[in-house]
C-alpha cells in the first residue's frame, strides 16, 4: 500500500469538555430539557377514563389489539393514515423551522441532545467543570479517578435504564407491566427492549455525542437544502470582530474606538443596531484597529461539539447557541457590546459591513418559502381534523362470496353468500341490525341469528355471514348481476351506513 492510501477515513474521537455557561439560551435549553424528559417519563402513567371494556392509559400502543390510544382518540388499524399523516406533518414542521431558524431541531429538542445535554450535567456534577475534567482525564489512573468514573457511569446507566424502561410502558399498562417486569414475569421483548434502548442511550450520550450527530445522523446533510441566506442561524460577525487580539493595550484600543476616539489616525463610527447597547458592526477600517474579538475561546470552550463558530458555517454545528451566550457573557466584562456571535442571517452581512442594521427579523422568518412550508403543514393538518370528526362510528365491509356465485334453491330461488365485517368502536356491546334497502324484493337471513341483529363486542370487530335470496321467476333471480344494497344500523346510537353490492343469478352461469 502506497503512503497516500495509508492514512484512515475517520479520524479517533477527540474528548470535548464543554465549560459551564449561563445564559438566556442556557435558561431556555434547560427548560426544554426539563418539559421533554417530564413528557417522556410521565405520560405512560396518565389514565383516561374510556369505559370499563376498554384500557385507561391515555397513551398506549396497545400492538397485541392493533390499536393506538391517544387520550380521546383511537386509531385503528385500517386508520394507520393518521400516523403516517402525523409523520408528515412533522417532517414539513422541521422544514419550517430549519428554513426559517436553521437547526433548532437539533440544537434544543434532539432527543440525542437532551440527553447528552443531561450527561454532560451530570458528569459536571461528579468531575467538576471543564478544567478539573481535562485535568482528571489527562491525571493517570488512581483511586479517586476511577471512583469518579465509576459513580459517573453509574448515575449514567440508571438514567440509560430508565430511559429504556419508559419506552416499553407505551406499548403495556403501565402499572401492570412494572410488577411484571420486577418480578421476571415479563415477555421477553420488555427486556430484551429495555437492554437494548439502556446500551444505545448510554453509549450513545456517554461516549460517542457529537460523533452521532455528525456521522450517524442524515439531517446536517439535509439541512443544506432547506436553509439558504435568509435562514437565520448562528454565526459570528467576522467584521466586527477581526482582527482579533488579546492583551490590555488591545482592549483600551477597542474601548477608545467605540467611545468615538481617534485611533491610528482615524475615527471610527459608532452604528446604532436595534437590540444592541452600541455599535456592533463597525468595519475594520485598518489593519491596527482592532475588532471586538480578545481570542479569549470561550465560545469553543462552552461547544458541545468542539467546533470554533468563527472558521464560518460548519456541519457539525447544532446552533445550540451556547457561543451566543458565552460570548456575550465576554463582551460584558470587557465593556463591548452583545452580538458579536448571534442569530443573524448571512444576507444581512453587506448591509452590516456598510454600516446599516440588519432586516427586522420577522423579514427573515416570515418569506416565501417559510409560509408555502406553513401553508403546507396546514393542510395537511386541517385534513387529519376533517378526517378525525367525521369518520363513521360504526365501520362495515361487505364482500360476495365468490365460490360459487348462488346457490339454487329447490323452490327455483336464487341465494347469494356475502361476509360482512361489522367494526364497533364504542366502549360497550352493540347490536346491529342489518336489512336491505327498500324495494329490493330480496329476503336477507342472518346465520346463527333469529332476527334482523346481531350483537358485537366493544372495540372489537365482528364477522357474520348473511344470505340474500332472490324469489324463483324475479328480476334478479334471473339476470346477470342486479346491484343490492345494505343498510346497517346501530340502534343504540341511530347511526346507519349503506354498503352496496351486486348480487348474481342465472344470468351469470
């Protein structure tokens, strides 16, 4: 092998050990983190009330019946077109955002982030922050290493299992299937399940994070096509900030040139930005004066992904926003104005260079191409609620029985066989009466029946078969195929549906 073929294609995983930062971003991202992990973990226990027949657990994916529980609504199976219009919905809804606001998806909501934000924490917790955690990585094995590492790992794996564990209550009773599964009564794909979820979630927010977001993950490369310059998105504003610089005489260079002081020989102007204390896209006007950027790295110290915001637009930034906050916090204590990392638009950078403040950011949320995605979303949105509130209460199908066509009585009448599937989505039991339309002239009879109804379980479908005779010498007796129509009731309710067919006769042999 020659030498240009003997490096390798992916490169070892450099540790990262991002730095504590507060801030809005850091407020808002802890909120999210806190509602999603309630949601996730809690709803399995909420019951709903649907009648004595049916399961109370307001969320259930009840596979052993083929039903989907979803507090009021139930979906079922033949109804499967909900689900995949929900999928859609929520595929358009991260093209919304990511036109309008880049990879927010990614950088707030991504269950891969929420729990990697929540491993981080709890790594921060037991090690310290990112200087006593670079130190103890690079500190060679002891006592108290491994005893931090273990009690990490530990609190990492118990949150892993009950990861796991909540997953599988959305597919059972809750309550039942806890005793259950502490008693080693479970079936086992609970824990087979639970293994697998734990091992993945574990591994995957423990050690491998960033790299799940930038191998394994498709959106980075999705994304490209649903964002272009009018996305706003975290980026660093290269023109105010350069050259950057550190050191005390660098900072009172700084200072002096946004209190409108002379430096090298030139004033430079103050722009009003909205949202901004003071100016924060002065150009550079010379090489000697120095942009707002001390180089001090916080931004890449406080990067779950280990990523420098200022080498420009990256695939493997999840615009958590962190650097925002981080670099903000920076600008304060040096006395400089916020923004110098921000969500701005990329559009917007000639206008800023000039010296004139960006577009309002409803310009840049409310376009074209983020209202036809709204537009979009709508529809289909609006058709699943039409779809939802008129669907029948009861469901019939009816199907001929094909071998053979009709039977000849010995009177000279002709019997047709048909299987008709009665479906009752109520809580309890129903009676349905089944007859044909009036002016048929044909007779029905009901198999296993003495009248006109038949009785079907709650939530459960039914299977009967019916007989249609048509009199010796009748129209129907003696032609091709007449068509015929059913009329289903549900009494209880007084909601009908009429289901046509064809019945065949002599004309048909």
């Amino acid at each position: 092998m020659n030498e240009s073929n003997s490096g390798s294609l992916y490169a070892a995983r450099e540790p990262i050990f991002p730095k504590r930062v507060s801030g809005k971003f850091r407020q808002l991202k802890w909120w999210i983190l806190g509602i999603t992990l309630v949601i996730y973990y809690i709803t399995p226990w909420i019951r709903w009330d649907r009648g004595p027949s049916l399961p109370d657990q307001a969320v259930l994916v009840d596979l052993a019946h083929r039903r989907f529980y979803f507090f009021w609504i139930q979906i079922w199976p033949h109804e499967f077109y909900f689900v995949a219009g929900l999928l859609i919905m929520a595929g358009i809804g991260l093209f919304i955002f990511t036109s309008a606001l880049g990879r927010v998806w990614c950088g707030y909501a991504c269950p891969q982030t929420v729990w990697t934000d929540l491993f981080i924490l709890v790594e921060r917790w037991i090690e310290g922050d990112r200087n006593a955690r670079v130190r103890l990585w690079n500190a060679p094995w002891s006592a108290r290493k491994a005893r931090l590492r273990l009690t990490k790992w530990l609190v990492w794996l118990m949150i892993a299992v009950a990861t796991g564990g909540a997953w599988i209550f959305y597919f059972a009773d809750a309550p039942t299937l806890l005793r259950d599964f502490l008693t080693f009564q479970a079936p086992v794909v609970a824990y087979s399940t639970v293994a697998v979820l734990t091992a993945t979630t574990f591994i995957f927010g423990g050690f491998m994070r960033e790299q799940i977001c930038i191998y394994m993950c498709p959106w980075p490369r999705i994304q490209a096509a649903m964002m272009d310059p009018d996305t706003l998105t975290v980026a660093y504003r290269d023109w105010r900030g350069e050259p950057r610089g550190k050191g005390m005489r660098r900072r009172a260079a700084a200072a002096e040139t946004y209190a409108g002081g002379e430096t090298g020989g030139r004033r430079s102007p103050v722009i009003p930005v909205p949202g901004l204390a003071q100016a924060a896209v002065a150009p550079v006007l010379a090489r000697e004066t120095p942009g707002d950027c001390i180089d001090c790295n916080a931004c890449v110290n406080v990067c779950p992904m280990g990523i420098d915001i200022r080498d420009g637009q990256q695939m493997a930034c999840i615009t958590c926003a962190l650097c925002i906050d981080a670099c903000d916090e920076v600008m304060v204590k040096i006395g400089k104005p916020r923004g110098l990392i921000d969500y701005l638009a990329l559009s917007d950078e000639p206008r800023e260079r000039a010296g004139d403040p960006p577009r309002p950011i409803r310009q840049h949320v409310f376009r074209f191409r983020t209202l036809l995605y709204t537009a979009i979303w709508a529809v289909f949105g609006l058709g699943l609620l039409w779809a939802l509130f008129v669907r029948p209460e009861i469901d019939v199908t009816v199907s001929p029985i094909r071998n053979p066509q009709f039977v000849t009585l010995s009177d000279g009448a002709i019997r047709n066989a048909y299987d008709i599937r009665l479906r009752n989505k109520h809580g309890d039991e129903r009676p349905f009466r089944i007859v044909l339309a009036e002016g048929s002239g044909l007779a029905v009879t009901l198999e296993g029946a003495s009248g006109d109804e038949v009785m079907v379980p709650a939530d459960m479908t039914a299977l009967h078969r019916v007989y249609v005779t048509a009199p010796a010498g009748s129209a129907p007796a003696a032609a091709d195929a007449s068509p015929v129509s059913f009329l289903i009731t549900e009494p209880v309710s007084g909601e009908s549906v009429e289901v046509g067919s064809v019945f065949n006769g002599k004309g048909s042999e």
